[in-house]
C-alpha cells in the first residue's frame, strides 16, 4: 500500500459532540488537510492515519449527523458521502462510527442508521473514562455481538486512547465484510419506531446506568438554564469575549501592523522611487498587513467558540436566545456570531458555520455586517468630536451616549433586516432548534490549538488572495495617473479614483457629501477606518497616523461641513457596504457572487435611504 490509491478510505461519522474531531485529531495529528465539499461550504477534513501493523489509511472526518434523513447541509453531505452518492467524492472502504459513552440513548440510534447502509464498519464507543466516573457500565462484548459488527473503546482525549481502533482497523484491513442484514434494517419497516425499538433492547442488554445525567450537569444546569440567571450568565460570558477580541487583540494587532510598516520601510528604502516601489510597499506589503492584522481576533474569537463547543456551554448559550432570536427570523446560534461581529464582521460570518439550518445560516450572514464593527470607531470617533459636545447629561456623557446610539441603531436594524427576510423568504416554516446538551467536559489543548491553526489557515487561503488584488487595484486607482507638473492639489485629486469621486458627486450631493468625501469612500471600501486617513490626505493635511488626523481634521471639517452633512455620513456608516475582505467573505462562505451581490446592493440601499432622510430632515431642521 504504497500509493494514495492503494490505501483504504475510512470515514468517521457520528452525532455531534461525540468526540469524533478529537479522535481525528488523535489519529491524524498534523497530518491533515481542511477544505470544502464541492459546491458547498460544508467542511471537508481529510488525514493520514498510520496503525502500528504498519499500514496506512486515509481518514475522512464528516460533518456531525443526528440522522441518516437529512434535515441540514452538514447531514445531506453525511448521508451521500457515505453511501457514495457525492459527486467527486470517492466512497469511504470503511465507516467508523463514534458514540458517546455517557450517551447511548441517543447516539446508539444514529449507528443502527449507520449499520442499515449495509457497509463495513466499527463502533467506537467513545469517552469511556467519562462513563467509568459516572458509574455508567457497558458491556462492549454485548454490543458487539448484537449489533454484528465490531465495538472497541476509544478515549480520543488520552494519548493512547485510540489504540483498541487501530487494532481493530489492522485486523480487518485485508477482510472488510459488511454487516449482517437484520430485521430492524428492513427498509419497508416503520423505521422510527424499529430504531428506538432496537436502540432501547440493546441498552436493556448492555448498558447499566445509574443515573440518567451526571450529578453535576444538573447542577450546573439548574443554574446556566435558569431564564434569569443563565441569561445573566450568558451575558458575562459575552462580556468577556467581547472585550477579550477588543483589548486582547489590540497589542497584537499593533505588532503585525508595525512588522508591515517596518517591512515597507526596509523594503522601500532599498527600492529606487518608482511604480514598482509603490506597488510593493503600498499595494502588496500594506494589502497583506491589512488582511494579516484581522488574524488576531480571529484567532482569539474561535479560541473561545472551540473552548465553549468543547466544554458543553455552547448549546446551551443557544438553547437560551433561540426564542428571543426567532422573533426576529434568526435561531439561538445565530447570538454568538452577531456578536462577534462587533469586533469584525469576518470572524461573524465564518462563525456562522455552527448554524445548521441553511435558510438561519445565510440570514445571519447577510445581516452580521451591519454590527458595528471596530473599524468604523475611528469614523465615528472624527465626526462625534467635531460636532458633539464634550458635555455631560447627567451622570453621562454626551459623545458617549451617541457613540452608544450608534450601536443600538446598528442591532436593532440588524433585527429588523432579518424580520423582513424571514416575512419574504418563500419558506415561512418555523424550523425547530433541536440540540443536544452534552456533558459538560474540560476543553483539550491539542483540539483548541489545532481548531485554531485549522482556522488560521482557511481565513489565509480563502480571503487573502481576493484582499491582496482588490488592494492592488485600489493602489492603482489612487496613483494613476500622476498629476501634471506644477500641480498645486494633493495627488489623489488627479487619479482615477479622484476622478470617480468628483464624477459621485452627482449620486452623492443629495446626501450632503462632497467631493472629499465621495473620494475618501473609495479607498475606504479597502477598510473603513482608512476613510479618516483618506481626508486628511485630501484635505492635504499630515498625519502620521489616524488618532492625528482626527485631530488635525476636526477643526477643518467643524468649520468647513455642516451637521447635516456629518448626521448624514454617520448615518452612512452604520449601513454602508462593508470592506473588501467581508464580501470576499461573504462570497466565501456562501459560495455564491449572487449572494455577495445582494447584499452589496441591500446595504448600499439601505444607506443611501438612510443617509438622504437624515439629510434632508436635518436641513429641514435648520442643520444645514
């Protein structure tokens, strides 16, 4: 077995939360590879696994399934791969299916479906160790011979947990037979009522439980379930994670953006001046430092969803919104990537790949970018200054309260969006959140660190390519062509983008937005929070930074633009179309230039609605 073709196929398959990852973790360690099934964003994870008899497999990890009768995505993809309907999708030589030890009940009725496929497979009755401490017995022998195929142990947390599967896997190598037929696999039968017929004999016959959950998880429960305190405790967790991708990524993203400069610099200075050294230090270096500087809080948001999956909280967290969140046509996991979101919209709607539901899935990815994410602060934070007093109301203060404003405008027509989606979407069916509440367990390091490096790796290869060119052809907008000899404006005037932004003058003046402002939206779509650097150039200022140019341009813009005008950009912002890298996500995680479209187009109409009744009733107010 020397080459890929030669080597069996095996898939493991199993309920979520079952531990099948960390045992494909366990198996494959780095020898992995993460993409997606084609025509689907549906993760696909694919590994070598080696057994000690010396051979050689290769390992498919599918998504997580309830049921062979598909009611997501994630389980269609299941179903067909494993039966080896999946357009270029070689079918698996062996299925391994994973249960939970400490939850038969459920899990033992999705390895009967397995078994009714009528291909070779093991169960592997995984988190023994976890059913040992609750007083939970299983007779594995029992099990085996029932079900006809062969049952082993698995603890995919411990090093050697895996050993009992590879024995197993080296014995059948070279003698797969599939399962006998049996009566509860009749496909003429009531296959619902076999199965839970079948699932309740076998626990009769081989599982002895003292309880039905642990001790613990009922407590823990009758707290984190309460409608009062777990609410509150949700919203501590939430705190934390809200503030952690703020502060915590800061320092960090402060390092990637000064290693970028300093790569420009040193590469800039050992270039002659030119195009050339332009594009490199300009369009190349400063395209990848500004895809590169979101990895942080990437990184930092996923480290907090994989611990919150990994420990049991995460369903529960979405147990406890789903009825808030379905007024508003979204579902319970729909909360934590939303508020993701707030950081940057990027990490928002990779998030939104533990929605199962498709329909909840795309709501939430096409309203994630109207959360006010960090990048429109320093907007927000140029036109507060200039136009609202730094005076108190109260016990509060007044910038703050409309910085405050702005954020609950951004939720509430982020609800409001999805409210209307869910009353014109074609399937107006309630779709039923059904989940498992696992067992609580402590996170693993190795699963955490390697979710993590998994995830680094998808935002690399899948955004960084359509960011790097987009910032090449923004580059080339603003410096070509070079403005004439003896020009008295700042260079961008004379560029092709300069020249757009005084051709939207016409689009924009009912906005209140002048040709400064028109030009500095263009640059701006690379990321907001270039458009405060944008102005000062146009403006001819120098500033080294944006916290610079906000304070050089505040009296200039005070003096030179009217309330109206700033009411009308603030107003812009909190719907404008969202940076290059969120629609290079969007198309992404959608799969789709369609979808990307739309919601370019919604938003930018949203905006621009938005933006021309603000104007237009501040001027009628007499803020013009």
């Amino acid at each position: 077995m020397s080459t890929a073709s030669q080597m069996l196929r095996l898939a493991l398959v199993g309920n979520p939360n079952c531990g099948k990852t960390a045992l494909f973790n366990l198996l494959t360690g780095s020898r992995q590879k993460v993409a997606n099934y084609a025509g689907v964003t549906v993760e696909r994870k694919e590994g070598r696994l080696h057994t000690p008899g010396g051979r050689q497999f290769v390992l498919l990890d599918l998504p997580g399934a309830y049921s062979l009768q598909a009611a997501s995505l994630d389980e269609a993809v299941t179903r067909d791969v494993c039966r080896g309907f999946y357009p270029g999708e070689t079918a698996p030589d062996l299925l391994v299916c994973v249960v939970d030890a400490t939850n038969l009940r459920l899990h033992l009725r999705f390895a009967l479906e397995v078994r009714a496929l009528g291909k070779p497979m093991v169960v592997a009755v995984n988190m023994m160790d976890a059913a040992r401490r609750r007083g939970i017995g299983i007779d594995l022998q029992a099990l085996q011979r029932e079900l006809g195929v062969p049952v082993v142990e698995t603890v995919a947390v411990r090093r050697d947990g895996g050993k009992a599967l590879l024995g197993q896997l080296d014995a059948m190598a070279d003698h797969l037979h599939p399962p006998a037929a049996r009566d509860a696999d009749d496909p003429h039968s009531d296959r619902h009522v076999e199965l839970h017929a079948e699932t309740r004999r076998l626990l009769a016959l081989a599982v002895t439980m003292p309880t039905r959950t642990a001790r613990v998880d009922d407590a823990l429960d009758r707290w984190l379930l309460h409608p009062v305190v777990g609410l509150l405790t949700l919203a501590a967790v939430m705190f934390l994670i809200f503030q952690a991708v703020y502060a915590w990524a800061g320092p960090l993203m402060d390092g990637i953006e000064a290693g970028t400069g300093w790569l420009g610099e040193a590469l800039g200075a050992r270039m002659p001046e030119g195009p050339l050294k332009s594009l490199m230090v300009d369009g190349i270096i400063a395209g990848l430092g500004g895809v590169i500087i979101f990895l942080p809080q990437i990184l930092i948001l996923f480290a907090f969803i994989l611990a919150l999956e990994e420990s049991g909280y995460l369903p529960r967290a979405a147990f406890l919104l789903d009825r808030m969140m379905a007024a508003a046509g979204l579902s319970g996991r729909s909360f934590i990537p939303l508020l993701s979101s707030f950081a940057c919209a990027i990490p928002g709607i990779m998030a939104t790949r533990s929605i199962q539901d498709p329909r909840d899935r795309l709501a939430t990815i096409l309203v994630a970018p109207l959360m006010t994410c960090s990048a429109r602060l320093p907007v927000y934070a140029l036109l507060i200054g200039a136009f609202v007093p730094d005076e108190q109301i109260g016990i509060f203060n007044q910038q703050g309260l409309v910085l405050f404003g702005l954020y609950a405008a951004a939720i509430v027509s982020a609800l409001l969006v999805s409210w209307v989606m869910k009353k014109w979407r074609r399937d107006k069916s309630e779709h039923i959140l059904m989940l498992e509440l696992p067992s609580y367990r402590i996170p693993h390091p190795r699963d955490v660190l390697i979710g993590l490096w998994e995830r680094a790796m998808i935002f690399l290869k899948r955004v960084g390519g359509i960011i790097l060119a987009l910032t090449i052809l923004l580059w080339f907008l603003l410096n070509f062509p070079a403005p004439p000899e003896g020009a008295l404006g700042p260079a961008i005037d004379y560029s092709f983008a300069g020249r757009i932004g005084h051709a939207m003058t016409t689009v924009f003046a009912p906005l209140g937005f002048n040709w400064q402002i028109c030009i500095a939206l263009i640059p701006g779509l690379a990321a907001r929070e270039v458009a405060v650097s944008s102005l000062a150039t146009i403006y001819a200022l120098s500033a080294a930074d944006d916290d610079a140019a906000i304070q050089a341009l505040t009296p200039v813009i005070s003096d030179g633009w009217s309330l109206a005008t700033a009411l009308s950009l603030l107003v812009w912002f909190i719907y404008a179309p969202m940076c290059i890298s969120t629609l290079a996500t969007i198309k992404r995680e959608t799969n789709s230039w369609k979808r990307m479209g739309f919601a370019t187009f919604y938003l930018f109409a949203l905006a621009y609605v938005a933006s021309l009744v603000t104007y237009q009733v501040a001027v009628a107010l007499g803020a013009g």
